[in-house]
C-alpha cells in the first residue's frame, strides 16, 4: 500500500508491503502522517506558535519543554561536538534545528511501524529514506540517487534492506547549508549522500559534510568505521564513494 502525505515543507511517500488487511495498513500509515503532523507542529520554524519559535522568542524555558524538544536540543549538542562544529543548528542565526529534525522524524515513524509489527516498509521524505526488509517483490528496496546536474539521470543506485539513506546538496534548494565558520554558503561540494543504520544521524553527517567543502569527502571517510558510508560529487564534477557503496553510474 502507497501513500503521499504533504508535510513539513515536502513530500512524504509511505510504502507498506501488503502483509494485513486494507484496514489495518491505513491505521498504520495513519499513524505516521499523525506523529509528522506532530513534528511539523512542534518544530516549524515558519510557525510562529510552534514549540520551536517560542522557545527562540523566549515564551518558553528549558524547563518547558517536551521531551521531544529537550531531546532535538541534545542530539543538535552532541552532533555540534561529532562534527566539529559543522553541523549547527544556529548557523544562520537564530535555534534551527530542521537539519536534524527531519531524519529524526522519519526514523522514529519507520520505528513505530516497526514496533506495530510492519517489518518491511519505505518512508521517504524528500530524499531522505528509511527502509526496512524487502520490497514487495521479494528482493531489496533499490534507491536512485539524482544526479546533481541531470535530473532524468541517477549518479548511483544502491539495493538494500534495512538502513537510512540522506542526500544533501546545492543543486535542488541553492545555498540553504552555510559553513559556520565562515558564515557562507557552503562551497565545493555539489552533492553528498550518507547511508547508514539511523536516518537521523545519516541526514545530518551528509549536511556537516556539505558545509565542510572538499573537506568533507576525508571526514565522512573517517565515518565508514562507524557504519555511515558515502557518496559525494563535488563541484567541479568529481565522484568519490566509501568502499561499502559502489561506483558512481
């Protein structure tokens, strides 16, 4: 069963493997769609009367918060030390979490299916996917990755099973990810794709990645020992990919 959800500024599409009754895989997909309604509530940074902006305009303290946001807050923290202050979520200024939040949103929802019995399903959220089992068809989920001046053409195409698969780049959204330290738009990498077991962190190693420029194509190869392997296409038309991915099509 296939559905398309408009939220949190994209195009969610859910897929289930028909493993239940009609019935019981709409409650499923339901349930999704309400908890990224949630997040988009919460988290908004165009609302002004999410938990976020308020936070930012002061109406609330720390001790206000919902869980939810205390725990947004201390994996921004955490991932701000991993990354070496490349992934910020003030960057661009005022608390922006949407970095992390997205990949965090669609991990947890794959999670709660997952805890409803539903082991093989595809959630993608504007490029940012998290699969379990197989497809359908009996074989794995195959992903297309855009390639980041063709857009009828792919740079890779990668099978799998259960994992997250994030893209960030310049060529879609334009300068939307700023070095911290420079407080520019980012500048040498066009395209940079993470795949590892949590979409949460996947989403946001690809975007510290593509703040760091060229430098980032060495830090994310450092990563592949954690589980994260990479695909990365630079400015100047270069592909590069961490051994566990394979070459650029």
């Amino acid at each position: 069963m296939r559905h398309v959800e408009h939220v949190m500024g994209t195009t969610v599409s859910i897929e289930l493997t028909p493993d239940r009754p009609d019935h019981e895989l709409r409650a499923l997909i339901a349930d999704v769609c309400g908890w990224l309604h949630e997040v988009d509530a919460r988290f908004s940074t165009y609302k002004p009367d999410s938990e976020v902006c308020r936070f930012r305009d002061g109406a609330l303290t720390l001790a206000d918060l919902s869980a939810d946001m205390r725990h947004v807050l201390d994996a921004c923290a955490d991932l701000w030390r991993d990354t070496d202050g490349y992934f910020d979520a003030y960057a661009t200024g005022p608390l922006d979490p949407s970095g992390y939040v997205k990949g965090w949103s669609v991990e947890v929802a794959s999670a709660r299916l997952l805890a409803a019995g539903s082991t093989s399903h595809y959630i993608n959220a504007g490029g940012d996917i998290r699969m379990r089992g197989h497809h359908p068809d009996g074989g794995p989920w195959r992903v297309g990755i855009r390639h980041p001046w063709e857009p009828d053409k792919v740079s890779w195409v990668l099978a799998l099973t259960d994992g997250a698969v994030a893209t960030s780049g310049t060529y879609e959204r334009g300068d939307h990810v700023h070095n911290p330290r420079t407080g520019k738009p980012a500048q040498g990498l066009r395209s940079v794709t993470v795949v590892g077991p949590d979409l949460s962190i996947a989403d946001a190693y690809a975007t510290a990645a593509l703040a760091m420029g060229e430098a980032g194509i060495t830090w994310l190869a450092k990563r592949a020992a954690d589980g994260y392997d990479s695909a990365v296409i630079t400015d100047d038309g270069r592909a590069f990919s961490s051994a566990g991915l394979p070459a650029a099509v």
